[in-house]
C-alpha cells in the first residue's frame, strides 16, 4: 500500500482519537455505513431483473457488437 495512505489514514486514526463534537462523529458513522451498504440492496426490483437478464443474455452469447449498434443508431447520434 503507498506510504502516503498509510500517513493519512494515521493521521486521520490521531484526528478521531481527540474529537469530541458528536454530531462530526455521528456525520462520519453514516459515511461508513453507507460504504458498507451493497449497492445491489438499494436498487429497485425493476433494475435487479434487468441486470439478472443481461447476465442470462450474455451467458447464453445473445449480444450485439458496439460496431453494428453504432451503426444502428448513428442517424441519431
């Protein structure tokens, strides 16, 4: 890991260690939170299926190039 991330995140470990003000302690409890919040549990159920049916197409080879859908759609572009 760069030497350089490690100093900040000391640093940051000394900062934290002498804040008292609760209400940045609770500010950067969210913020850790939500970086442990999988993305997949925020999504709606429409998303899920859209993505689980790329999946299946791409799995069973049913793709198109980018080559042929550029050309399907350069009038527009």
């Amino acid at each position: 890991m760069d030497l350089s991330l490690e100093n900040k995140k000391i640093e940051l470990i000394q900062w934290l260690s002498t804040l008292n003000d609760k209400s940045l302690i609770d500010q950067l409890m969210k913020i850790r939170d939500k970086e442990k919040t999988d993305w997949w549990n925020e999504i709606s159920a429409a998303e899920k299926n859209s993505i689980e049916k790329g999946i299946q197409d791409a799995d069973n080879a049913k793709l198109t190039s980018h080559h042929k859908v550029k050309d399907i759609y350069e009038k527009w572009l």
